[in-house]
C-alpha cells in the first residue's frame, strides 16, 4: 500500500460540505422541560471535525446554504468566522414564515444515571437544498485547491438532494486529486424508506473514499458488514470482533487506505469508557478504552475524526494519528459546545497522557 500522501499547493487544508444549524441546551445538564434559561450555539458534525484543524491553525472551507436574511443565519456566519474558517453558499429566500429555516437541536447533556436527550427539529431544513450546480467544483477542487474533503453520513442521507451533492462532490475530488474521508455517522429515521437508494450511494462513497470512519454500528447498520454487538459493559473484550469487522469492510471496500473506528461504554453519563481502532497499511493500532470524564457527550465522535485527520494532514506517524484523535475526542467532550476548540497541541497531547495538572 501506498505512504498515504496529500496533494501539494492547496488553499485549503479541508473541504467539509454541511448544513448548518442551532444547538439550544439548557444550563447545569438540566432536562429540557425543567428549563427555562436556554444557551444557543452554531452547529453541524461536519464542521465538529474541521474545528480541530481551525483552530490550531489550518486553512479550512466549508461549503453550506443560508436562509436569505435570517438573524441565524448571521449568528452561523460570525460563528464560522470566530472559528477561522471560511464558508459560501447560497442565499436561499425563506418563502414566508412557514417556509425554509436552519435545524434545531435541542439537547440536555444529562446527568450521572440521567442519560443525555436530543431532540431533533429539521422541519424546513434550508440544508437539504444543497446542490452541487450551487457551486464551482471546478475553481474550488482545480483552482484553489483541497487536501482532504471530510463526508458524513449525516449530510449524504438528509434528502435525494444532499445524497446526489455528497455524490458529485466525492467524484469531484476524486477528479482533482484530493483525499475523501467519509465518516458514515448513521441516523436510523434519516433512512426510514430511502434504505436501498441510501446504501447503494453510501456504498458508492465508500468506494471513492481514502479514510472510513464509523463507530461500533454504522459499518453494520450503513453496510450491511457484520459486526460485533454495540453497546455493553465490556466494550473492551470485542476488540478482536471489531477488527474482524473492518477487515470485511476492507475486502468490500479496498479502494481506502485508512479504516477506523471508536469505542464507548458508558458507564453513567459522566463517565465512559473510551478507545478506538484504526488499520492502516497493514498495520492495527488500537487505543484500549479507558475512562474519560464527560461533561457533554454530543460531538465526541466528531472530535475524534477531526484530531485523527488533521495529525494525518501534518505528516505524523500513523500512531499519532489515532492517539490525537483520541484526545480531541475526549477534549470535545469536556465541552458545552459540541466540538473542541484545542488551545494548541500541547493541550491535545497532556490529555492523552492523562496529565490534567494545571498549566502556568
């Protein structure tokens, strides 16, 4: 196999195409319904991943749509813009109040035996608009230039729309010699009648891919690759069970070089066990789970595509790669955002070490 090598002179490290939106949580992990002083953040899994390289300092784009005049819209945009990344996109009108709006998450982080709940509001959702003639893929991809394009499920299921947008920005990289990484990030009510249009172009995407990425079930659940059971209370002893799985996933899929995947157990809300397996060029490497002290999980997943992908963006060895991602999974989720925002390196490596001594 082939050293796993980026294309040269590019404006932009990262490409990630998403559909922006707000995450409202309520204060101290408190329920939702026992609540009445709300937080408002900008957010996407998409842009989760990127924020890793944003914020320690490489040039990210992100490729999304607007409500045309909406206030949100403008709180999006400054978020992006406070992040280090640039954006475009189109301006879509809202057609009225009950026409186009950007989703909305609402969410609690729960507590101890209280599990964290999310409630989804995509209603008129301006992201599932995303069309790939919205956008010059040849000025991007061929004039300016893009490492790696990061695709997640979560975008390439949302509508037909976004499924065909996921496909053409794939083959488009693929045309122009950047790297896919495609993170499957399944999301069962997103696929309920659509399971053979959505596996049939997830299969394609995986085709094209150079890096996959699922937790313990989308390879499974995505694929139809069989796999260990998820979930339980020795996440640990299936190890052997997931590697079983990603070589069946390398068989069907060969064209990739990175294959990858975390591991959670959760041992009450604030405490999970977490690890991670990556294959690469022959070789296993795997970070047995361990435990991590979680102040909100949502995006921890996220964290951890986007610090394995930007320690592969600086040419570390391939052990960094799953080591960092690691830690920025676990950094993400010590946060009330839903993605980290890593100060610098240094800060990445003393949580992998499990060095949380203070830092003058």
């Amino acid at each position: 196999m082939a050293k796993f090598e980026f294309k040269q002179g590019c404006k932009y490290a990262m490409l990630v195409p998403t559909s922006m939106g707000l995450r409202i949580t309520p204060g101290d992990g408190q329920p939702v319904q026992c609540s009445d002083v709300f937080k408002l953040y900008a957010t996407s899994a998409e842009t989760n991943v990127a924020s890793v390289s944003s914020y320690l300092g490489l040039p990210v784009k992100v490729l999304t749509t607007f409500v045309e005049g909406s206030p949100f819209a403008a709180f999006i945009k400054a978020n992006l813009r406070s992040r280090g990344m640039d954006f475009e996109g189109v301006e879509v009108p809202q057609g009225g109040p009950w026409g186009y709006r950007h989703q909305i998450n609402v969410a609690d982080s729960g507590f101890g035996s209280r599990g964290p709940r999310v409630w989804n509001d995509r209603a008129g959702e301006v992201g599932r608009t995303l069309n790939a003639k919205d956008f010059d893929l040849d000025r991007i991809f061929g004039k300016e230039g893009v490492q790696i394009v990061h695709l997640s499920g979560l975008i390439a299921a949302l509508s037909p729309e976004t499924t065909k947008f996921c496909l053409e920005i794939a083959r488009a990289a693929k045309k122009y010699g950047s790297k896919v990484s495609f993170d499957l990030n399944y999301r069962a009510s997103f696929w309920i009648g659509r399971e053979k249009e959505l596996h049939d172009a997830f299969s394609e995407i995986c085709s094209i891919a150079d890096v996959l990425i699922g937790n313990e079930e989308d390879f499974q659940l995505c694929l139809g690759i069989e796999g260990p059971e998820a979930g339980g209370k020795d996440i640990a002893a299936k190890i052997e069970g997931f590697k079983e799985m990603i070589n069946r996933v390398r068989k069907e899929y060969p064209n990739a070089q990175v294959y990858a995947t975390t591991l959670r157990q959760v041992n009450h809300t604030n405490s999970h066990n977490w690890g991670a397996i990556m294959f690469e060029d022959g070789n296993w490497h795997v970070v047995e789970p361990r435990e991590i002290h979680v102040l909100d999980r949502i995006g921890g997943g996220d964290g951890f595509v986007g610090g394995l992908l930007y320690a592969m963006l600086r040419g570390w060895e391939p052990e960094k790669w799953i080591q960092f991602g690691w830690a920025t999974g676990a950094l993400a989720t010590t946060m009330l955002t839903d993605y980290g925002q890593p100060a610098d390196e240094d800060q990445v490596w003393s949580i992998w070490k499990g060095n949380a001594r203070v830092k003058r």
